[in-house]
C-alpha cells in the first residue's frame, strides 16, 4: 500500500451513500463485499477505507489515510485544541446540518449561563461558549441527546439539526445556530511525490463532479437583437454560444449555467423573448 492513495469514508450512516457515489461517478471503480473494511480499485492505485465517522480526522492527521470524506462538524470536533496535518480541500455540497442549541418547547431560555448543556460535540460548544464569555456547564454524552432535558440531566442541548424533525417529535425548539456544516474532503498534509499526483487527479475529479451538481445547460432560440439582454439573465454563464439560425432574424443560445435555474428564471427568458426553452442535466464539469 505504499504507493497506493487511501480515501476514507464513514462504513455507514448519512455521509456513506453519497460518498460512494461521489468516488465512482469521478472514474473509481471498486466493489465491496458484506462488511469488509477496505476495497481496493481495480483501475487506479487507490484503497477505500470503511471506518468510524469519529476516527477520520486522526487517520488523516497521522497518515494512515491520504483524502477522506467527513462531515465538516466532525473534522472540527475532533480537530479543536490540538495540532493536526490536515487540508480542507474541497466541500462537496451534500449531508448539509447544521449544530444548534434546542430546549423543551414549553421553556423559554433568554441566556445559557449557568446552564447545563448536552452534547455530543463537547469541544465545539465548548469553544463557542469561551468565545462568548459564558459560563455554562457542558456534559458529554453519546447518543439519545434529546432525552436529557426531560430526565433532568441538561436544561438544553446541543446538537446536529437537518429538517428539524428529530426535535420536533421530541418536543424540543431550536434556539441558536452555532455551526453550519456539510461534507468536504480532506487531506494529509504530508503525501509523498507519487501519492500527490494521484490526489491532485482525484480532487480534479471531484471537483468536476461537484461542479454539476447545480450546473445546467441550457438551449434556447431569440430574436438577435435581444442576445445581450438575454446572456445578462443567464446565471453563472461565462460566455455563451450564440448560433445564427436559418431565420436571419433569429438566433440559438447555448449556455453552460453553474447556478441553479429556477422557474423564474426561465419566465424571465421567455419575457424577453426567448422560444424552445431546454435546460438539461449535467454530469461533469471539468475547468
């Protein structure tokens, strides 16, 4: 495994899936059988390691894996008050959360201080309330959070938020956001010569693939004498294709939009007198 890239991703829970898919759809090809904790590709010098969300940090840090995907409230966690050999390279856009501190809803709490707040991200909320001048307690707990206000343990919480609907079956409101989070890929700082090549072609590769996860291409047929005011609505563009049409009059736009392209948007070109309206997917993008 010496000249061998190693990516690690959680073995299970929200971040896997889209992990996975992220790494075939830029090209790596690799099959897994039942729980087995590592698969090697079988078209590029690369590992796949299956491990603990929690663990990620410290195997990149310490070399043991090159890139990983992690939550970015993970890499924090685990990162804070200590020195580590790890690169933010690029958020990849998916398993957005974001940590937030909850109470019981029937409680209305104007101030943390003298609070006792449970988590399971004690250094985080630890930082923030050091960073704010606030005297609270933390108490450090591993799963079931939300039961603590109700059984004494905590007067509120502090924990990972998506839709909201996990407190609101457990009765609970959502006071303050402290940290915004999704997926990213990480790196060791420290890769070897050979190591790096085959990163930098990884990365490249993700970054394409994460580059169309909004990106649209859009087709569409206008007056000639509207093509300036139509490329200015055309979000994201760098520079459009304009062919001239067999109506002299007329013209095709093609675009490549690296923004989300709403309804508005193309009621917008249609106001201004664009026709044939196409806006199709796009699998990579590669700059």
């Amino acid at each position: 495994m010496k000249n061998r890239l190693t990516i690690a991703v959680q073995k299970k829970g929200r971040l896997f899936d889209q992990s996975i898919d992220l790494i075939k759809k830029s090209g790596i090809n690799f099959s897994t059988k039942g729980d087995n904790l590592l698969a090697k590709s079988n078209n590029l010098p690369i590992d796949i390691l299956f491990v603990r969300s929690d663990d990620i940090p410290s195997l990149v840090s310490n070399g043991d894996a090159d890139l990983a995907i992690v939550g970015e409230n993970v890499l924090l966690e685990k990162s804070l008050f200590k020195r580590t050999y790890i690169d933010k390279v690029l958020y990849l856009g998916f398993s957005r959360c974001r940590l937030s501190f909850a109470c019981p809803e029937n409680i209305n709490i104007r101030s943390f201080k003298g609070k006792k707040i449970a988590t399971s991200y004690p250094n985080t909320v630890k930082k923030y309330l050091k960073d704010k001048n606030i005297n609270a307690s933390v108490v450090n707990i591993h799963g079931s959070v939300e039961l603590t206000p109700y059984i004494g343990m905590s007067d509120l919480i502090c924990d990972l938020v998506s839709s909201g609907a996990t407190l609101e079956a457990n009765n609970l409101k959502e006071i303050e956001t402290i940290l915004e989070s999704q997926a990213i890929l990480i790196k060791n700082k420290n890769l070897s010569t050979a190591k790096t090549k085959i990163a930098e072609k990884v990365i490249s590769r993700m970054q394409g693939v994460v580059n169309a996860i909004e990106s649209k291409y859009v087709m569409l047929n206008a007056d000639s004498s509207k093509v300036q005011e139509i490329c200015k609505i055309l979000p994201g563009s760098e520079s459009p294709t304009v062919i001239p049409l067999e109506n002299e009059n007329k013209v095709a736009i093609h675009a490549l939009c690296q923004e989300p392209i709403f309804w508005e948007t193309m009621e917008k070109l249609k106001a201004k007198g664009a026709s044939s309206i196409l806006v199709m997917p796009v699998e990579k993008v590669l700059n």
